[in-house]
C-alpha cells in the first residue's frame, strides 16, 4: 500500500513537472490554433473596409486641402500634431489589457487540458484531478470577476468619424472591435454631439480670440479633417469582462461599457447605452471538454437567460467596484479626505477690510489638523491650535472638532466646505464654518482654507475667572496656508 501510494506521487510529480516546466513541448499544436490562427473572412473584409475607408478620406483630404487658406491649414497642422502627441499619454495611462485577458482563456484551456491528461492515469475522484478541477473552478470564478480595458489607440478597436451632420449637430463616431480575431464580439455606432465636444467655449487650439461663429465654423473644419485622415482626435474607450458560457471552450464576451473622450483635453463626449452593448460569445480552438455527461446535460439545458441570471451577481459586485466617472475628466477618481498637516492663519474683523490695512495683516496661531475621510465625500476632524496673536491675547491653546464635505478634481484638488466647533484655553467657544481646497502631489499635501468665526465668551456666563474687557460675542474671518501628508 506504501509502496503505491509513493509510486503515484513519483509519477504524478514528474508529469507535473512535464506540463509545467515543458508547456511548448505539450501544447504546440494548440498554441498555433488558439493565438496564431488565421483571421476570419469577416475581420479581413473589416480590415480592408476600413483601410479603404481611410485611402478614400486621404484622397478628399487632399483635395480640400487646396482649397483652404494657409492659415485654416496650419490650424489643422497645430492640432494634428497635438492630437497625436496627447495619444501617446492616453496609450501610457490606460494599457491595453487584451493580452491579459487572452492570457487567462488559454490558462484556463491549459488546466483543462492537463485534467484530461491527468485522467488517463488517475481515477475522476482522485486526489489529484480534484485539485486541479478545483483549480479550474477558482481561474473560472477569478476571470468573472475581473473587468478588462482597453482603447481604440491599441490595434484591438478602431474608431473612425463620418463627417459634421448639420441635421443632427454631430459626427457619427463608428467603434470596430478585432478581439482574439473575432470581428463580431462588440461594433457599434454613436453619436459626438457638438455641444458636447466642445462644450460652451473649448475650441481647438490656435484661435482662442476668435468670434463664436468663425470660432464655430473652424471646430467643424478641424474635426473634419482630423476624421477624415483618421487622426485620433477623439478616442474609445471600451471595457468588457469574459465570463464561462454553455459550451466546451466557448467564452462570452460582456461588454460593460464604452465611452469616447477627446484627445487633446480628455474632455467626455458620449458613451454607448447598455442596450447598445450586446453580449456575444465565442469559442477557443480545439474546443475541450472536462465536463461529465451528468455535468454537459444539466447544463446544456439551461437557456442563455438562465445562464445570465447567474451570472448576474458577479456582473453586480464588478460593476459596483468599477468607477462610474469617466476616466480622465472632472469627476474621475473620488478619494477620502485623510490628511495630517500644519497651517498658519491670520484673522481679520470685518471693520478691517474698510479701509482694507496691509499692516493689519498678522500671522495669529500655527494648528495641526488631522481629518478621516468616512466616505470619499464626507470626512470628520479634529485639530490642536497655539493661539499668539488671537484677538483674546491672553489665549494659549485651542481643540477644535469639526465635519465637512469634499469632492476630488482631475485627481489632484479636492475643494471641501467644512463646520467647526473649538473650546480655546481662555474659555471661549468658536464655531467656525467655511472651506477650502487641498491640492496634492502623491502623499505630499498642500492647503489654502478660509472661514467665518463666532467666538462666544463663556467665562462672561459662568464667571471662570475674572472679568475682562471684551465684547462677549466675536465675529471674523481667518484665511490660512499649510501643508502635511494625504494617503
């Protein structure tokens, strides 16, 4: 019994150490079919479509090029070359995970394939194809999950302008896919409307002081011609996730969402509706099967919308992770207010400011601030003041609580409202409501902050020291600097 035992872990550790150590060795042939196959009849007539697309839209371009001024097209040239440059930071900032996702479908094929390998020298309920089955399911459950980007930037979507259609005020911008060279797994079509590409007054670049209607007319010509000769004045967006579908090997393709942004200033234009991302699915060759008949049968009989409702909850929790903001523009990224730093104020009394007196400008307390985001938007404080130069010159110390709100802009300001409330040593209450705005850098913070006071004397009610000459209610404005540390 020993003996048997040991001898299955040698020959099972060897074959093993086989697939493993010697994959190109094991699975040549399959390799050649799953990454290198030919391109379908469909992405081949695609491709050329769109190569004969853009040899015709050179041709026009050519043409209309002589007849327009130096000056309309040394404008095209100005932003041709700016388009082109900014795409080099979009293909930086969003890499194109289509290979990570082809990575995960063939190590899922690879697993499969070693289960039936496997099988030809271990019974199914044995130790080690029920490791491996486990293995499976777990890269299954781990791929759902898992939600997949890329653009129309890298060689896996095309996008491509029709001209400005006066009718509608837009250009119709159409989205071609070639995903594991399946031309069918996500195209469609929408529209960039005007006011949205250029929004109330952002223009190309180069004539910023133009009227609005020459300011209009060359933002059609210069979109014209970049569309034209398929310069990536706007770019897609597409994000999608691979689930496990009916068949042996069959994957589908689940397109969670597509936007389109403009190059040059990453400004938002439009996305595709969820109606317009049609889920498809596709299968990788050879097609391997580790189900058991019992397994094949149960599931054979499920229809796609059973199927889909099971997939549904891990559709949910990805889509509840994933960020619903557009990628680049105002609202991208939310992060909570978790700060520590140091700030210097100066305080003013409204009769300061009439006549307005430089000299009246004194630096008044040094304070450190420590504020815990509870969500991205909402965060509590507290802080800990050396009082110097405070208008109740006898006062030392101050704590203070506070409560505000936050939202974060182009991931590096983050402008808050905030309300306070702080005990100062001379027993005196100051509530304080007000804002301000952090700007960082990394960890590194930055702070400019303003708020209004009223400083109530509590020792002119409960008598806790002597009297002082004082009025019992203070009113006034600080205005304040630091810098500390954001995470």
């Amino acid at each position: 019994m020993f003996y048997n035992n040991f001898m299955r872990k040698i020959v099972f550790s060897v074959l093993i150490f086989t697939f493993l150590i010697c994959p190109s060795v094991m699975s040549q042939k399959r390799e050649r079919r799953e990454g290198g196959k030919p391109p379908s009849f469909a992405v081949i007539s695609q491709r050329d479509a769109i190569k004969k697309r853009d040899a015709e839209g050179e041709r026009q371009e050519n043409v209309i090029m002589q007849t327009r001024t130096d000056s309309q097209n040394n404008l095209i040239q100005i932003n041709k070359k700016i388009v082109n440059e900014k795409s080099e930071n979009v293909l930086n900032s969003i890499p194109d995970q289509t290979e990570e996702a082809l990575q995960a479908v063939r190590k899922l094929e690879k697993l499969k394939t070693n289960i039936l390998r496997f099988g030809q020298y271990y019974d199914v309920l044995s130790p080690e194809i029920q490791s491996l089955t486990e293995e499976l399911e777990e890269e299954y459950a781990a791929l759902a999950q898992k939600t997949f980007t890329t653009t129309s930037l890298s060689p896996h979507v095309t996008l491509r302008c029709d001209s400005y259609n006066e009718a509608s005020d837009s250009w119709r911008a159409l989205v071609y896919s070639d995903f594991f060279n399946d031309v069918k797994l996500f195209n469609g079509t929408v529209e960039l409307p005007y006011k949205e590409f250029f929004g109330k007054r952002n223009p190309f670049s180069g004539y910023r002081k133009a009227g609005k209607e020459e300011m209009r007319a060359n933002n059609i010509m210069i979109a014209d011609s970049l569309f034209r000769t398929a310069q990536p004045a706007v770019y897609a967006v597409v994000s999608y996730r691979i689930v496990r579908w009916k068949e042996a090997s069959e994957y589908r393709f689940v397109p969670v969402r597509c936007e389109i942004y403009r190059t040059d200033n990453n400004t938002f234009i439009a996305k595709f509706g969820k109606d317009d991302l049609a889920q498809t699915s596709f299968i990788m060759l050879p097609q391997v099967e580790v189900r058991t008949a019992a397994q094949k049968e149960k599931e054979e009989q499920l229809t796609g919308k059973q199927l889909a409702k099971q997939d549904a909850k891990i559709a949910s929790k990805v889509e509840d992770s994933y960020i619903e903001k557009s990628r680049f523009p105002l609202f991208d990224r939310q992060f909570k207010r978790r700060a520590i730093f140091v700030t210097v104020d100066t305080r003013l009394f409204p009769e300061d400011f009439s006549p307005f007196d430089l000299k009246l400008v004194k630096l008044n307390s040094i304070k450190l601030n420590m504020d815990f985001g509870l969500t991205n938007h909402i965060f509590v404080g507290g802080s800990m003041e050396y009082d110097y130069n405070g208008p109740h010159k006898n006062a030392d110390y101050g704590f203070g609580l506070n409560l505000g709100f936050n939202v974060t802009l182009f991931n590096f300001i983050r402008p808050y409202i905030q309300t306070g409330l702080s005990f100062i040593t001379d027993y005196s209450l100051v509530t304080t409501f007000g804002g301000g705005v952090d700007i960082f850098f990394g960890k590194f913070m930055m702070n400019l902050g303003y708020g209004y006071n009223w400083d109530y004397d509590i020792n002119s009610k409960f008598k806790l020291k002597k009297e002082r000459d004082r009025d019992n209610l203070l009113q006034y404005h600080t205005f304040s600097v630091g810098a500390g540390f954001t995470w």
